[in-house]
C-alpha cells in the first residue's frame, strides 16, 4: 500500500484559535490565547513529528495574518509552498475551555473564509501530487461551501487517478453545513474514492444516507458485519479505523482504539486520561498515528492501532490544536504502563 519513501498530501482548512486562559469563561476573558491549527493540517504535523513529509494544502488570506499561518506551518515541517493566498478573512473559531462537569463550548466564525472561497481548477494537483503516496482530507472541508465541497471532489479524483491512496477523517460537524446540502447529499459521491476511513459506524451510514445503527461494540461479529455492510457500499475502503471515547467529564476521558482490514478486527485497550488538558485535536492525533501506524507497522496492525491510540492519548495531554509528541514519545507511551515518570 505505501512505498518506504512516502509523501502524504494533505487538504483542508486552517484556523485562528481564540481562548479565554485558564479555563477562564468568555464572559470573564479580558483577553484571547491566539494559536493556528485545523483538522487536515494537525494530521500533517503528526506525520512531519514522526519523519513522514508532509504537505499541507490550503487558502489563507494574503494579509499579515495569513503570514502567521504560513509561520505556524512552516515552524511544524510541514511543506506550504502550495497554499492559496486569496481572499480577506481566516475562518476562526473561540474555544471556552471546560473543566470537572462545565462542557467546553465552541463559537464558529468561518463563514466567506479564504478556504471557504476556494474554486476547482485553482490548484496544480500535478505539481501537489508530485511524489505523493497518501491523499488526506476530513469532512470538515466539503462542509464549508459548495465550490470547496467541488474542490475536494477534483481533489480526491486527481489523487485516485494517479493511484494515490486515499484517506478520510468524516468528521461531522453539525454546525458548518449552513449552504443548502446535507451530508448525505455530497460524501457520497467524495467518499467512494476513498481506501481509509476514520469513522465509527453510525457517523459512516449517516454520512451515507443510510438508517442509524447504534452498534455493540463488544460483539466482534457484529462490528465485523457492519463494517462489511460499509465496505459493500463503498467498495474502494480496506481500511476503518475508530476510536471508543467515554468522556467521564471535560477533564476526564477514556480513550480505546480500533482497526479493521482484511477481515480482521484489532483493538487497543481503553485507557484513562485525567486531568485532560486539551482535548481539541485529539481524533486528529489518531489520525495522523493510524496513518503512521499502517505505514510504519504494515505487518503488525495491532502495533498500528496501539500507535494511533497512543498518539491520541498523549494528545489530551498537550496544549494547542497539534500535537507535538516526538515518535520516540509514542513508542515509549505504548511500551509503558502509562505511567508517567521523569525522563532522566
């Protein structure tokens, strides 16, 4: 499936972050914590962590704030040469920290961003694809507008024209598809395209069209079949990947992992994290672990989804949107117990 000398492309929206500090809530906040990070570019910087090259694919405005994210980028490893500068705004979003019982709490402010403006045939996908291996982008991006969901359709056909593997995060995110379509009426068509999915079984057949099932996950051969059913439909997918989260409270998460391929079904064992420092990011960091995972570890996909579980488990951990664990910090993490020791 990947070469050893792989390139992994990835597409999609980057944003402003704006936060109270210290768990503070909007209305007490007297000022805002500004950081970058988005969904397809925390991926990248996961693999760019691990030594994997990576580029980022994007729009940002062509202002001294679009010069930030290009900065952010760039501080990660990740290549930017290929992001648009167009436009007048970034999308951003403010982020109320929770904390014990108090939910945290997400405001949108993306609407005419730069990304959301993007057009098909305004990108060289023959000079981006140069090289590639691996293609990713989430739902998150089809879910802007309608000529970014047009976009990402060009996108995920020059990568599947040119055998490139194709990997998708179906992030759902109820609040952004405000142009007139609903999932069900655009993955579809993106989706079937696609040989790696992250998504757990109800969110797949939602983004599908398709009745809502509310699977046991316990029962191995009823996991097996669904995904089975999601494979029938989308004949492209080998892979499924999905994280089990039990979120006890805003600080206190249990985190599982799961992989399935070839008819085999692997699983991480749930493990705890508590107190939770971020959370933002953290399907991300698994993502961008799987990703690692099926290349690294391609004889051992046990050992795949413990990386990915581990990634995501150390992201709670760390502040920002990306997260910044080294591979060795990962290995270390599946090799312990998951206790926490000073590094001497």
């Amino acid at each position: 499936m990947f070469s050893k000398d792989h390139k992994v492309v990835t597409f999609g929206e980057i944003l402003g972050r704006l936060s109270p500090p210290n768990n503070l809530r909007f209305s007490q906040a007297a000022n805002l914590e500004v950081i970058y990070g988005g969904g397809e570019f925390n991926v990248a910087a996961s693999l760019a962590n691990y030594g994997v090259r990576a580029q980022f694919i994007s729009a940002v405005p062509n202002n001294a704030i679009g010069d930030c994210v290009l900065q952010t980028v760039r501080s990660r490893n990740v290549g930017a040469k290929h992001i648009l500068r167009q436009g007048n705004r970034l999308g951003l979003y403010f982020l109320e920290h929770g904390a014990s019982g108090r939910n945290s709490a997400v405001v949108y402010d993306r609407a005419h961003s730069a990304m959301s403006e993007v057009q098909p045939g305004q990108f060289d996908w023959e000079a981006i694809f140069k090289g590639a291996t691996v293609f990713h982008w989430s739902g998150i991006t089809p879910a802007l507008s309608q000529s970014a969901a047009d976009t990402c359709l060009e996108a995920v056909q020059e990568a599947a024209k040119r055998g490139i593997t194709i990997s998708t995060d179906l992030n759902y995110r109820s609040k952004l598809w405000k142009y007139g379509k609903q999932p069900k009426e655009v993955m579809p068509a993106l989706l079937k395209y696609s040989n790696i999915i992250l998504a757990d079984v109800d969110t797949a057949m939602f983004m599908l069209g398709k009745a809502k099932i509310n699977p046991d996950y316990s029962k191995e051969d009823e996991v097996k079949a669904h995904f089975d059913n999601i494979i029938k439909l989308l004949p492209n997918v080998h892979t499924i990947g999905m994280t089990f989260r039990n979120s006890v409270n805003a600080s206190h998460q249990k985190i599982g992992g799961l992989l399935y391929k070839d008819g085999q079904l692997y699983r991480e064992r749930i493990k705890e994290i508590t107190p939770v420092v971020d959370r933002v990011g953290t399907g991300d960091a698994f993502m961008g672990g799987l990703l690692y995972g099926l290349i690294e570890y391609k004889d051992d996909l046990q050992k795949a989804v413990s990386f990915a579980t581990a990634a995501c488990v150390i992201k709670h951990t760390i502040f920002g949107d990306v997260n910044r664990a080294s591979k060795q910090e990962v290995i270390d993490f599946m090799e312990s117990d998951g206790s926490a020791l000073v590094d001497r």
